[in-house]
C-alpha cells in the first residue's frame, strides 16, 4: 500500500473502470479506511459514531468493488466472513449491554464509566460509547456492504437483500 | 424484574447467532434446539412477568431521561400471548422448515420479529416503540417473500410498500407528539396532556389521526386491508400462524390501545371512529372470506373480521369510558381483550394446520380437498375445535369472548353495533361450515387416497392449541379473571395510573 | 409554514405510492415519504440562529444550552434513516426479484393475486 507514484506499465484492461480511476482509488482508499476508523473511534466525543463511520468504512469497500470489479474486494473482505462481521457486530452490542446488566444498573449500563473513569472531552471517556461504537460500525459496514453487492451483482450466495 | 431485558435481547441474540450456524452445521438440529431453549425462557419468563409490575431502567436512567422496560397487566398477559404462541410455532417449525434449506436464516428472521415484538409489548418510549415496530415489521416482509415465488415477492412488495406507509404515519405521529409536549416518553406526555385538561386541542387531534392510519393499516382494519390477505396466505405456515395470531395484534391493535388509552386519552372522535372502523372489518372481511376457495386466503379474511371484534370492543369501552360508566366500558375491554387472547391461540391453530394440509395434499383449494377427516383424524379434529371456537359455538372459548363484548355493547345502548357482531358471529360460522363440509366431510377423492397424518412434532403444536380453544374460555371464571384479564381492563380505564406507576407518585 | 411544506412533501410521497405503476416509482414515493418525515423531525427541534449541538471545551453548560438546537430529533432522524434504508434495501431486492420472474417493473402487468 505504498504512496508513490512511479510509473508503471499500463495493466491489461481487467474488469472495472479506466485506470485514472485505479489509481486514485488506490491512494484514497487508506485515506477514507483511516477517517472512517477515526469517526467511529471519536464518536462520544464529536459528530459521528458508530453509524457514519460504518457507512464511510463500507463506501471505501463499495468505491474499490466499482473500481476495480467484485475480485479484488472480495479478497480482502469475502461475503461471508462480511456476514459474520454483521452478526458479529450485532452481537458484541448485546454482549456489552448484558455486561452492563451483569456489573451495573441495568441493560446497557455504562459500567466502565465507575470502573475505567475518564475526563471529558478526553478519548478515554464515556466507558462503553466507545466499544458501542465500535460494535455498530462492524455492525453497519459488513451489512451496508453486503446490501450493496446483493442488490448489485445479485449472486445466489446470499438470498436476502440485507435484513436490518 | 430484573430480568425483564431478556425477553428483547434473547431473541435479538437469537436472531443475529442462528444464521451464523448456517456455515457450520448445515443439517445439524442444534439450531432448533437453540431456537426451543430462546422461546422457552422467553415463554417462562412472560408468565413471571404476570407477578412483576413496575419498571425497567434500561442503562439505569431514571423515566423521564433514559428509555424503560415497563411491566403492568396489559403489557403481561400480552406478551404471555405472543411468546406462547412463537413456542409452540418453533416446535411446528422444526418439523415443517426440514426440507427448507437455510433454517438459520428462517429462525434469525422469526427470533428478530419477535424481538421486535416483545419490544414494543414493553417499551415506554414513543420512538423505542416505533423503532421495535419497524425491527418487527421488516423482518415479516422478509419472511413473507421467505419461499421466492413470484406470488410470495408480489405479496411481499405489497406489504412492505403499505407497511412503510403505516410506519411513515406512524412516525410523523411520533413527531407531532414531540412537537406538542416536548417529551418521548409515555408516560410523561400522557401527563403532560393531562394537566392541560383533557381533549388537547387540534395538535393532539391530528396526532391521533396520524396514529389510527398508522396502527390501523398495521392492524389491517378495513380502508387499509389490502395487503393482509395477500401477505397472510403467501407466507410460510408458521409465519402465517405468527403475523394472524399476534403480529397485526401486537403492531397494529396493543399499539392503539396503549396509545389511545394510556399516552393520549381517548375522545369521542376517536372512540367512534374505532366502532365504526372496527364494524366495517367486521362485515366486509366476513362477506369477502364467504367467496374464497383458497383456504389461507379465508383464513386471512376472517382474520380481519375477528380483529374488527377486538377494536369495536376497544371502541366500545373507550366510549362508555368518555360517558362514565366504568363498569360496562370495563367489560367490554375485557371482553375484547379476551377475543384477542382466543384469536390469537385459534387462528395460530388454523394456520398451523392448513400448513399441515398443504403439506398433505399438496393444494390450498377448498373444492379440490375432501373426506381429510378419515385421512388425517387428528389435523381433522383440532381443526374442527379452532373452527368451533372462532365461529363462537357454546362450550368453546371464542363464544365466551364474543358473549361479552355483544353483553356489554347491549347494556352499553349500542343496539345497532350488537346486532352487527351477532349478525357477523352467524356468518362466521356459516363460512368455517363450508370449509368443514368441503375439505373434511364427505368422500375421499381418489388423488388423495394416499395422504397421511402429519408428523407428531407439527400435531403436537396443535392440539395444545385445539386444548386452548376449549380452556382458554376459563380465563374469565373468578379466581384467574383476576390474574390476567382484570389487571388488562383496569391499565385501561385508567389512563394515568399507568404514568403514575411509571412515574412514581 | 415550514412544517406544512413538510407535510406537502409527505403526501406528494403519498401520491406517487399510491398512484404509480412502476416498481421503481413506487419506491421513490415510500423515499420521498421518509424523506418528508425526517424534515419535519429536524424542524421540530431546530431553532433560529441556533448552534450545532456539539460542546467543546469552550463552552460552559449554561450557554450550551441556551444557545444549541435540540439534539434529540437528530437522533431520532439518524435512527428513523438507519430503519428506513432497512426496508428501502429490502424493498428494492423484492424488485429486483421480481423484475427477474416477471421480465416487466409494472404492476398492472404483474398482478396475478386479486383482491
């Protein structure tokens, strides 16, 4: 994933767009990886949180599948291990909200915040948000993803169009 | 009542687990053994449910601020009735998906309705209430194009674009509430409009409009019917059990009665309209399932009749309530919440096995079916006591309920109403006779000679229905009157003890 | 007033639901439906002239609250717009399905079930 821009001999024209294209997607694509990472790690602290930042993750995966063809993003990110992300995602948000239930007040409770205190304003702060956020950004980028390919190239490998 | 969560997050873990043992056991019946233990803790712990009453803090926020679990005696004996019925549709299920390929996805669709069903049952927030009910909506569109046939995704796409219709109404509902109060949470808003003095003005009115075409077109009342019949035959059995039994009662029926009467407060308007709106259903769903061959589709269309019974009854008592009789608007609620109970259990059943009989024969027309009572005695038999109970004959549930809904609209003064819903008991039966006489009575014809019962695991799902279409009519005898369908009609006459319990004070 | 141009917007969205043949155009409406009711939930909590709801280390309690727009119907509209691509997904794949049985996106040519 180097930076550099050598000159390189012109690829056979596979499948996907031109190679302007390619090449700007392959340099962005660490970028947008990276903010989409960075919105959901920041999301108790500034706009964001675990919803925008799983869109942005899932459009980096979504601009390399239109740039390049289905191959290559699947290499990286096979539909099925994305469904176990989703149900993954899913279930770690449930795993915490019972430990909030095991160690706290109640479903969800923020137990880390008696625990793990942190100072506003501060990236470690807001015991669970953070870990949530991660939950739902796994959760809504391995499902926003799989949505797009199912509706998309519509193979027989997976017969809903996304269930949530 | 410190468990209460689990009866949301179990069937979501469920639902999000089971279509991961996909890839591992593919034929494996972990997943169904998986599925029973969920919906068996989940039944158990809405029959402990009758003994808790207060409130759930989930994350430990304090009402007005956090969004809370509650428990009274409507919310109780209406999640005993949905997580009953998805228990024994699970046994059925385990037997009628086998030949069906990915079970884990059908179970992770069924556990994420019912998640979303529970949660709307408990819930005190508004907007939790509409997000439940969309986790609940979307995975019944899901399961009603399940079998991919073109006639399933048409019913499908049906359901989903009036569905989303229903949700938008609902939501823009929601919106205005906000608007008006300034506050999501039920309990607070009711109290909100009660200090300003009953009514609330054109705002509220509004609102409950928004609110009576949004549940009313998730309850199929009539003006907004279109999509059950269609919907209702095109799923699997099990599911058809699961949207006719309690979906439409949960989504559309438990919305309107908490909201109507427990956040908003009923008024004459609305009360009226709930009569009228539940009188039509009544009589259009019984004339239309008159004429049907197709024995799901009949099915379908006396489910919208026998839930326009349920909200006339719900009209009726809001009415009487607005007039000050407590005592017959406490009757008729009861009684209407009693139809709902008996619905629930016999529809299930009729669905159930009219799974079983396409199964058997391999066809849902009425004319081709015939004599199935000496192929399949016992699919015959709990047949015979769902239609019994459904067509309101004498020792059988669904007579009792509809006997008290008809006793209280006729102490009430509603003369015209009463003889509505004796007028559309006589053409209920009349049309189960005709599916009793084509199908089990009469000769066997030769192309079903070789039909067989069904298998024990789907029989024995429906005969402890068939059992309670005969026992369920003891919920009204003193002694269990008080314990599930006496709390029911109190939480209802009284709008504001619910905010007040939820409240404290 | 501008919720009224919201609830136009709603029943424009109401109006191609209901009156459209095509699949499609069917969708957009239930979209534009949404769409409407997500503008209505942010007008309710918005306020003249008001800041976004985020507080920084600047800003005290007091003034963040007096001078913010009410944060809650944005959260409501990131959710109502979570559940909404949901069934929009949904909605689109049963098209797409049934684009592939029946070979046409308009209804009247589809219809087998009546009534």
């Amino acid at each position: 994933m180097g930076m550099e821009l050598k000159p390189r001999a012109i690829p056979p024209r596979g499948p996907g767009m031109s190679l302007i294209v390619k090449e700007v997607t392959r340099l962005l694509e660490p970028a947008i990886f990276i903010f989409g990472v960075y919105i959901t790690l920041t999301g108790h602290l500034t706009p964001g949180g675990g919803f925008p930042g799983g869109v942005i993750l899932a459009c980096g995966f979504i601009l390399v599948v239109l740039a390049y063809g289905g191959a290559r993003a699947f290499r990286r990110l096979p539909p099925e291990g994305a469904s176990k992300y989703d149900s993954g995602g899913a279930l770690l948000f449930l795993f915490i909200g019972a430990l909030g239930a095991i160690f706290g007040g109640g479903f969800l409770y923020n137990f880390l915040r008696v625990y793990l205190p942190g100072e506003p304003f501060h990236l470690k702060s807001a015991g669970t948000i953070p870990l949530l956020n991660i939950a739902i950004a796994m959760k809504v980028a391995a499902s926003l993803f799989l949505v797009v390919m199912v509706l998309t190239l519509f193979k027989p490998w997976s017969a809903e169009g996304g269930e949530r | 009542m410190s468990l209460v969560f689990l009866l949301v997050a179990l069937p979501l873990g469920g639902g999000f687990f089971l279509p991961l043992l996909d890839k591992f056991w593919e034929e494996s019946r972990a997943k169904e053994l998986l599925a029973w233990a969920i919906t068996l803790t989940t039944t158990v712990l809405a029959f402990l449910s009758l003994g808790w009453r207060g409130i759930y803090q989930m994350s430990g926020w304090p009402p007005p601020i956090g969004i809370n679990l509650v428990v009274d005696g409507l919310s109780a004996a209406m999640l005993i009735v949905v997580n009953a019925i998805a228990l024994l549709v699970v046994i059925y299920s385990s037997k009628y998906m086998e030949d069906w390929t990915p079970t884990g996805k059908f179970y992770g669709l069924f556990f994420l309705m019912l998640a979303g069903m529970n949660g709307v049952i408990l819930t005190g927030d508004m907007f939790n209430l509409f997000v439940f009910l969309e986790i609940a909506s979307i995975a019944s569109y899901a399961l009603v194009g399940f079998r991919r046939g073109g006639e399933e995704l048409e019913a499908a796409f049906k359901y989903l674009v009036l569905g989303s219709i229903g949700s938008s109404f609902v939501i823009f509902g929601v919106g205005l509430l906000y608007a008006a109060t300034g506050n999501l949470n039920m309990a607070r808003i009711s109290l909100v409009l009660a200090e300003r003095g009953g009514g609330g003005g054109a705002l509220i009115g509004i609102t409950s409009a928004f609110f009576l075409v949004g549940f009313g077109l998730k309850a199929a009342l009539v003006p907004f019917h279109a999509w059950l019949p269609d919907a209702h035959s095109s799923a699997p059995a099990p599911i058809s059990a699961m949207l006719s039994g309690v979906l439409i009662k949960v989504l559309g029926v438990y919305c309107l009665m908490r909201v109507f009467f427990n956040v908003i407060g009923i008024g004459e308007v609305q009360a009226n309209l709930l009569i009228w709106g539940g009188a039509i259903s009544m009589v259009l769903g019984a004339l239309l399932a008159v004429g049907q061959e197709d024995f799901k589709r009949l099915l379908a269309y006396s489910s919208i009749s026998q839930v326009g019974y349920i909200v006339m009854a719900l009209g009726i008592g809001g009415s009487l309530l607005l007039r000050g009789e407590e005592a017959i608007a406490g009757l008729a609620l009861l009684g209407g919440f009693f139809h709902l109970i008996n619905h629930a259990a016999n529809k299930a059943l009729l669905f159930l096995n009219s799974g079983a009989i396409e199964e058997a024969t391999g066809t849902r027309d009425l004319s081709k079916m015939g004599g199935l009572f000496h192929r399949m005695p016992l699919t015959g038999m709990t047949t015979l006591f769902g239609v019994l109970s459904i067509a309101g004959i004498p020792p059988f549930a669904g007579f009792w309920s509809k006997l008290i809904i008809i006793v209280a609209a006729l102490w009430g003064g509603f003369y015209p109403e009463a003889a509505i819903l004796i007028a559309v008991s006589v053409l209920t039966l009349a049309y189960y006779m005709r599916v009793e006489r084509e199908a089990f009575f009469g000769p066997v014809p030769d192309r079903l000679k070789s039909v067989r019962e069904a298998p024990a695991m789907m029989n024995l799902a429906t005969v402890v229905l068939a059992l309670g279409a005969i026992g369920l009519g003891a919920l009204y005898l003193p002694g269990l009157r008080e314990l599930v369908l006496q709390p029911v009609s109190q939480v209802l006459l009284e709008g504001l003890r619910y905010a007040r319990m939820v409240l404290g004070g | 007033m501008l919720y009224t141009l919201a609830f136009v917007l709603f029943l424009i969205g109401l109006y191609a639901t209901i009156t459209k043949r095509n699949l499609i155009k069917i969708i957009i409406g239930v979209i534009i439906m949404e769409q409407a009711v997500n503008l209505f939930l942010l007008l309710v909590g918005y306020r003249m002239g008001g800041l976004a709801p985020i507080m920084d280390e600047t800003m005290t309690l007091e003034e963040f609250v007096s001078r913010a727009v009410d944060p809650l119907p944005q959260a409501l509209v990131i959710t109502s717009i979570v559940i909404s691509l949901g069934s929009i997904a949904l909605m689109v794949a049963i098209a797409i399905r049934i684009y592939e049985k029946y070979g046409t996106y308009d209804i009247a040519e589809i219809r087998r079930l009546r009534g």
